[in-house]
C-alpha cells in the first residue's frame, strides 16, 4: 500500500458573472489567510478560467484533520457566507495524496 502524503482539496466553482471581481478578491484573501494563518495548509492555488466565471482552487493540507479545521476558521467561515450567493456552482472533490519516492 502507497504511503499517504496529505490530503487535496480541489474546488470548482461557477460564479455569476456580475460578481466576478468581488469573487476573486474574496477568494484570493482566503487563499492567503488559509496559507497564513493555518499550519497544516501547504498549498492554496487559485485558478481562473479563460472568461473569469470559472474559479478552480487546488489546496493540500496535512491530513483530512487539518482541512476539516480549516472549514472551521473564522476567515473561511467569512469567506463562504460572502460568496455563497454568487456561486451559480460549487464542486468539492477531496483525495489521499500518495507520497512521491
């Protein structure tokens, strides 16, 4: 069996375009203060699609522990109240990732 190495997060959220702007700040603020303010969060990619309506993030975190505290911190918490409305779509993929060499 693969030794685990992390567990990733992979989002995809379709957002209206009219907020569109509002969206990336917010989302590029939660990315930082994840990165910032969480041990256990190694990598926080934000991602725009070619016509900015299409928002794909790809975050590691230590263990599925450390991604479940994430959920629970207040500038996530903040960040999804703020967005929820102008998310047409959300998609929430999560994986064991397998240590390399």
């Amino acid at each position: 069996m693969p030794r685990r190495d992390g567990y990733a997060v992979v989002v995809t959220f379709l957002v209206a375009p009219e907020h569109r702007a509002a969206f990336r700040s917010a989302v590029l603020e939660n990315a930082a203060a994840s990165l910032r303010l969480e041990p256990g969060c190694s990598v926080f990619d934000v991602c725009e699609g070619a016509d900015g309506t299409e928002i794909f993030l790809y975050e590691i975190y230590d263990s599925e522990a450390a991604f479940k505290e994430h959920l629970a911190t207040e500038h996530f918490r903040r960040f999804d109240v703020l967005v929820t409305p102008w998310v047409r779509e959300k998609r929430v993929l999560t994986y064991h990732r397998l240590a390399q060499g």
